[in-house]
C-alpha cells in the first residue's frame, strides 16, 4: 500500500467533497487496487480450492451462535465507551458495568476503505503474504468446515466494485440477505437505516441449526451521517460541541454523534435478540474516520490516525459465559496486550 504524505492526503480530501472527483479516487481505490477486479468467478474458484485444501481442520469446541458485527466508519474515539464525553454509547456501556463485554482499547484497522481492509478481516490474508487474498480461507469457510450453518446479513451492496471483497464471502453462506442492491456510490443516500436487518436476524435464527455463524454487515456510521439514524436518535447537536470547529463542521460532526447513539441501540438490539441463548457477538468496524481533527479533513481512504483507530468488542451471553468461562478469560487477557 502506497502511504502518501500529509500535504497529499489533505489534498485529496478536498477535493473529494466534489462528487465527481470523489467517484474517481473511490474508483481507483476500489477496482484497481488489490486484486479487486478479479471476477467474482475466479474468486469462487479461489475459495473452493482453499476450502478443499483445509478439510481436515476439527473445531475442540463449538460454541452454539457465533455474530460477527461488521460495523462501517466508526472510529472509537466518538464512543463514550472509550471516554468520549457525550453518552453516546449507554448501552454498550450498560453491558461492559454488567460483566457481558470486553472492549479492546488498542486496535487498528488492517486499512482506511472497506475493501482493502475486509480483504483481510474476513480472509487468513496479510500484508506479508504474495498471494492474493482469494486464495487464502475466507471465515465463512472455515466455520462451514467445522459444522456450523452459515448467514450472510447486510444493509450494504451486494454489487459492484465497493463489495467486491464481502460480496466474495457472502456468496459462500448457507443464507444471505442483503436489504438494497443499489445506492449513492459516494454517500450510500438509498439505504435504509440498520434497524431494518433486526426483524430479518431474527427470523433467520429461526430457520438455521445447532451451531451457527452470522455476519451482520451494518450501514454504520457512513457519510452522509444524517441519513444513518431515524429522527428519534437526533439527540446531539452544534451547540453539545465546545471545540474549534466552524460551524458547518459542528453539525456535521453532531450529525456523526448521533448516528454513534443510534449504532449503540442496534448492537444492543442484536445482543437482545440472542441474550437467552449461548452466544459470542463480535463486533468491530471496517476502519475508522476522520473528523477534521487534523487540517479540516473529514472522510477515510486516507492516511490518519482517526481512520485507523476502530472498536473492537467481545459480547458474551450468561449462558456463553456459563458454558466457556476459560474462553471469556483469555479474551479478558488479551485486551491488555
């Protein structure tokens, strides 16, 4: 990966508020780099010879629902929960005061666009490694080979160069449901807010078997922020801000806050939907963003500190806590390193 400098970087941002601009570094960074205009048919292929070569792999222990939250621009430091001072974050927080999450205070996403970044979250793929992420073990794979039934859920596209990586790992569930095909390129305007996914959740839980994995891919926190939350969550504004920002950066930033409230309530919803069942949730986000903390710049695919510095999060039921207590310490150790 090409790291550019500041001068460059700031740049860029500017001159991706312009749409067509815009367009044209996403569509650079989407299908020119990375091995992103691979078809989706050579993928495939790619992950049958994987899956085939790790047959033999066995599972010690097999928890009975396994989610993985994949969360979209939300960068940890806007999160009460890792000490921002608005409470944006209350249910998470409620969850960590009563022992049923672990939050990890120091990780980074592999890179700053969902792509580059799923290309090697939810692939055995690295930076150190030549080949190309198709060829690796993709998650869904590995769980199938372990017994476990598979759903894909997603308020996201399911089409076109900004899915290439998801669309690949999807295609490989038991169950997939994705609520649009299409929307905005640039600010995804079409999408429904991620409360949508939660009636679907659960009558997918209904239909799958004894052990399952599920990947929630969230909308999150995806400019334009205003369009990721319903009018109830609209709590923060311009005025909750005391810092140097001008005034169109306030609202858009308390724009930002509350779409953080309103992730808050569905990763809480979905903890709902499997709290009187075993059950580990995972969730982090894809990359972080920028909010003009440094030079005014607002966005990702950029390299910033803010674009890096993600949530991630361990939520364990009383009855997974129950069940794997040896499970639940390792991962209260790990945060710490």
């Amino acid at each position: 990966m090409r790291i550019s400098s500041n001068k460059a970087d700031r740049a860029i941002s500017k001159l991706s508020e312009h749409i067509l601009i815009n367009y044209a570094f996403v569509l650079k960074k989407y299908l020119l780099d990375d091995n992103f205009l691979a078809s989706n048919k050579q993928i495939l292929k790619d992950y049958d010879i994987s899956k085939a070569a790790n047959q033999n792999i066995k599972a010690e222990q097999k928890v009975a629902n396994v989610v993985f939250v994949i969360g979209e621009s939300l960068q940890r430091n806007e999160m009460s929960l890792y000490g921002f001072g608005l409470p944006t974050t209350p249910n998470l927080m409620a969850l960590k005061q009563s022992g049923n999450a672990i939050i990890y205070t120091d990780t980074t996403a592999p890179d700053t666009y969902t792509n580059g970044s799923l290309s090697k979250v939810l692939n055995f793929s690295n930076y150190e490694s030549k080949e190309p992420w198709s060829k690796s073990l993709n998650i869904v794979d590995m769980f199938s080979l372990v017994g476990y039934k598979t759903a894909w859920i997603s308020n996201q596209s399911n089409i076109g160069g900004y899915s290439t990586t998801q669309k690949s790992v999807a295609d490989r569930s038991d169950i997939t449901f994705f609520t649009q095909k299409f929307a905005s390129a640039t600010n995804y305007a079409g999408r429904e807010t991620d409360g949508i996914l939660l009636p679907e959740i659960s009558k997918i839980k209904q239909n799958l078997g004894e052990s399952n994995f599920y990947i929630i891919h969230l909308m999150g926190n995806h400019f334009k922020y205003d369009l990721r939350y319903p009018k109830d969550f609209a709590k923060f504004t311009a005025n909750d801000l005391q810092n140097k920002m001008n005034p169109g950066q306030k609202e858009s930033f308390a724009w930002y806050l509350n779409s953080v409230l309103y992730n808050d309530y569905v990763i809480n919803e979905i903890y709902k939907i499997f709290k009187d069942d075993e059950a580990l949730i995972v969730y982090l986000s894809d990359h972080g963003e920028a909010l003009f903390e440094i030079d005014g710049i607002r966005g990702h695919g950029m390299i910033n500190r803010f674009v890096l510095e993600i949530p991630l999060i361990f939520i364990g039921t009383d009855k997974f806590k129950a069940k794997y207590p040896q499970i639940w310490q390792k991962l209260e150790v790990a945060k710490d390193y």
